[in-house]
C-alpha cells in the first residue's frame, strides 16, 4: 500500500493567523447553525479559507460574503442580523487589537 506524502493545509495557505482563522470559523458556525444551515467541519474550513484567500481583500464583509455564499434572502439576513448570537459573532472582531497583536508578534521573531 503506498501512501502519500504529506497534504498542504489549506488553512495555512490563507496567511492568516491561526486564532483569527479559528474566530471565523466559530463565527461561520454559529451564524450558519441559526440560519437554519447544518454544514460540516470541511465546508466551514472551505468558506472561511476562501473569504480570507480572495475576498477580504476586495472589502467584502464577512457576514456578506456568507449571505451571499449561502444565497439568504432579504427575511433571512434580517433575522440572522436581529439574532443576538450572529450580532455577537460578527461585531466582536478588533482589527486594531489584532494588528497590534500581530506586530508584537512580528517583532519578538
């Protein structure tokens, strides 16, 4: 039986720090669950690694490029938005803290 070599990780292909990677995908979760969505680990993994890779630097919000990914429709964006969960989950990122965290960061190496 042959096997392969190892696999490049695709979350480390998004050049992102891996906390903040984990925070999207704990927020895709949440937000995707009270939507009314069941997806798996591998799709979540896949929506994040994408918004981070092509998206985020075009200015697309998250919430957006998620709605739009999960086709919502105008009812469903609206509740997702009124759901204390979703807000919390979409409104908790501190750029300015994690940019600082990640110069720190940068110059301890």
């Amino acid at each position: 039986m042959v096997r392969p070599t190892t696999y490049l990780s695709t979350t480390r292909s998004a050049k992102s720090s891996g906390s903040e990677m984990e925070r999207l995908k704990s927020a895709t979760a949440t937000i995707l669950l009270n939507c009314g969505f069941e997806v798996g680990p591998h799709k979540i993994n896949r929506l994040v690694v994408t918004f981070k890779s092509r998206v985020e630097r075009n200015g697309f919000g998250f919430f957006d490029f998620l709605a739009n990914s999960m086709q919502l429709d105008d009812g469903q964006r609206r509740r997702a938005l009124a759901n204390p969960d979703v807000s919390r989950a979409i409104f908790y990122a501190d750029p300015t803290g994690e940019t600082a965290v990640r110069n720190v960061m940068k110059g301890r190496s």
